[in-house]
C-alpha cells in the first residue's frame, strides 16, 4: 500500500474522529489524493456525479417514507392489536406479542430505527401493563427491532443490491427466512424464560380474531403489495416503493378520515427528503474512494491476503464475519455498505459464494451493529424513546443478542436458507 494511499485513509480517519460528516470526510481525503497524485480534479467530479447517478438509490427514501406513513397512519397499533390475538393467549404472551407485532412491521417499515420509534414505546407501555420490567421491556423490543432491516422490503438490502449490481428482488427475498428466524430464534428465549413471565392480560374469541384479521388487513397488505409487484413483473423496486408510498398515504387518508395531521406529513416528507440528500451525497463521496481503492488494486490485495490465509470459502466467510462485526461497532450501517461491500464482494465471487448469499450475510452483520455499543443506534433510540438507561437495556438483551448470533452462524453455512426463496422465483443472482 502506498504512502499516498496511507496517508489518505489517515486523512479519512482521521476526520471521522473529529466529528467531520462522512461524506465531506471521504470527498476531503479524496481532494488530497487527487491534488497529490496530479489527477484532474474534473475526474473526482466524474465519479461523484457517476455514484449519484443510480435510479435504485430511489427506493431508499421512498421505502423509508412508506414506513413512517404506515406509523402515521395508525399501522403500528393495528399490529400489537392483531399480533396480540393471535399469540397473546400464550404463557409470556406479551413477549411473543411484541415479536411477532415488529416481524409484521418489518414487513411495512424496512427499518429498525423507524419500527423502535413507531412501534417500540406502545410495545414497552403494553408489556409494562402486563407486568413485565421496564428494563426487560426495552431490551425485548430494542432486539426484535432488527427483523425490520431484514425481511422485506429492507432499507439495507435494496442499497446492497445498488451497489453492487446484484438482484434487489432476489436481495429482498433472501431475507424473508432469515427476518423469520430471528424471530423464532428471539420466541425459544421467550419460551425458556416463560416460567417467569406472564401471559397477556386479553383473551380473544375466534369470533374477535376473525374481526381483527379482517379490520388489520388493509395494514398487512403492505408488504404484499411491494413483493407481489417485484415478483410479478409490474414493478421494478424502485417503482414498488414508490406504489408503497401511495399506499401508504391512502392508508393515512382512509384513517383519518381525509383530515390528516398536515403538520406531521410535511415533517416525514422532509425527513425523506434528508435522507434522499445523504444517501446520494454518501454514494457519490463513497463512489470517488472506490474509484481510489479500485486504482490502487486494493480489492485485490485484501483478496491475496485472505487467500494465503486460507482459500476455503468457510473460512473466509467466518473472517468476515468477524471483522463486519467489528465494523459495525463503530460505523453506522449505510456508510459501512457503501464503503466495504464493494470491496467484499469482488472476494466473494472469485470464492464461488452466491452474492445474494453474501449480501444477506454482510447485512445481517451490520444489522446486529444496531444493537451493539459504542455506535448501536437502535440501541440508543430504544434509551431515548424508552427512558431506560443504556446499560441496562444490554444487560438484559444479551440472551436474544445471542439468539439472533446463531441465526447469523446457519445462514452463513447453511446458503439454502437464504437462497430457497430467491431460486424459486429465479433471482439468485
């Protein structure tokens, strides 16, 4: 690695550490080695405007926009009502309750931070009713949380699929086994702790079940309509999450009976906004060092290290594993894909990995960054919206953390898990 390069990277790093925004920290460095090695700075323009420049990235803020209009819209109580008919009258029912209620917004928001906002604090204020602790209450609904980023339709996975050029459809569906596992895998912890937690304090007929799943359907169909229409052929995904916003604003209408809050409209449509103007400015800024690291032949270094550590895919998945990990300790989700997938991915390929396997398996990792300190914000939104301090939430979420850890470990060695969905509907690719 040349000393320009070093040099560079320090320059990066170094501007992270003090607080710099990430994009004007990478497009910093960038200048510096661009103006160090006598490249026209017209070529750093080039490959920021050639980043922005992908129609995909549009989903980002129009999945993100549906969710918060699915919050808007009364979505989220719909969903602990319903979840709570369906698997309320169990023993520790509550907890299943608040899985099952954030497996189901998963399948609206694509994001775990919108579904700790938009759903967690009704889920903490129920299960305190129902008299569990506050502490375990954060700490259940802070760890579901992360079903949101993988089962479909999933923030992270689209702006995977953009980045590398792999089938988004098929990056959606090979999540769905996975967001479901985690939540199976959080309901056996729920199930070994049940002697010491208490059942749901409602009852429900067949009768009131039937009336429920009748009046929720309107708030399920969300999730069918973005994958029935990627599936189908009618949508491209950026045109289903544009669909999805529509919907999303019918809902909003419907429910409030064509006299919404104009004020927290205009507040999620600006936040949509902010989010449409990072993710385009990070691309970009992302897309300029990649164009750095591609002409420096770093992908191929890192490939060249690894492999005389060992060429065995296993390995290398396990290596990577550990160090995403890591990474997701101290770089929030977005940059990190922007940043090291490209890099990855190039590995995985020349090992022979599926990159739809690989994409599922690189998210997933990140995602469990959203529950790690020190830069877990889903850790810190479910603090914030729930008031309980930090350290406790993590002494008490350790056992569904490590729940969704072994999920991560069958994906990764068992691919079928994540490919059977996407080879059914021929998008493994």
């Amino acid at each position: 690695m040349s000393y320009l390069l070093l040099s560079t990277l320090a320059i990066f790093f170094g501007a992270m550490f003090l607080g710099v925004p990430l994009t004007f920290g990478m497009l910093l460095s960038c200048t510096f080695y661009f103006l160090m090695k006598g490249v026209p700075l017209f070529t750093l323009v080039q490959q920021f405007f050639a980043g922005v420049d992908t129609f995909t990235l549009m989903a980002i803020p129009f999945f993100a926009l549906a969710g918060d209009l699915m919050v808007q819209s009364g979505t989220a109580e719909r969903m602990l009502v319903f979840a709570n008919a369906i698997v309320g009258r169990l023993k520790g029912g509550l907890a299943y309750v608040t899985i099952f209620s954030s497996m189901l917004f998963g399948g609206c928001s694509g994001s775990a931070i919108s579904e700790v906002a938009g759903l967690g604090p009704l889920q903490v204020r129920m299960m305190q009713r129902g008299g569990y602790s506050k502490e375990f209450s954060a700490a259940l609904m802070t760890s579901a949380s992360i079903q949101g980023p993988i089962i479909p339709p999933s923030i992270p996975m689209v702006l995977v699929g953009a980045v590398t050029g792999t089938s988004i459809g098929g990056m959606l569906l090979g999540g769905a086994i996975p967001g479901i596992m985690i939540g199976l895998a959080m309901a056996v912890v729920v199930f070994i702790q049940s002697r010491k937690l208490a059942p749901a304090p409602e009852r429900y007929g067949f009768a009131d079940v039937l009336r429920i799943t009748f009046f929720s359907l309107p708030f399920l169909l969300m999730p069918v309509i973005i994958l029935g229409g990627i599936l189908s052929g009618v949508f491209t995904p950026t045109e289903a999450s544009a669909a999805a916003v529509a919907y999303g604003l019918l809902l909003l209408f419907v429910n409030a009976r064509g006299r919404p809050d104009w004020r927290a409209l205009f507040t999620i449509i600006a936040r949509a906004a902010i989010l449409a103007g990072a993710v385009l400015m990070l691309s970009g800024a992302s897309n300029v060092l990649g164009w750095i690291l591609a002409t420096e032949q770093i992908p191929r270094k890192i490939a060249a290290a690894l492999f005389e550590v060992s060429r065995n895919p296993y390995i290398i998945l396990l290596i990577v594993n550990l160090f995403l990990l890591l990474w997701g300790m101290f770089m929030d989700m977005l940059p990190a894909i922007f940043i090291i997938v490209p890099i990855l991915m190039p590995l995985a390929t020349e090992l022979g990995i599926n990159p739809v396997h690989f994409g599922v398996v690189v998210v997933f990792n990140l995602v469990l960054g959203l529950l790690t300190p020190p830069y877990g914000t889903a850790l810190f939104a479910g603090s914030m919206v729930t008031g309980v301090p930090l350290e406790q939430i993590v002494r008490k979420m350790w056992p569904f953390f490590l729940s969704s850890l072994t999920v991560l470990v069958l994906i990764t060695y068992i691919p079928d898990l994540v490919l059977f969905l996407p080879r059914l509907f021929g998008l493994d690719k």
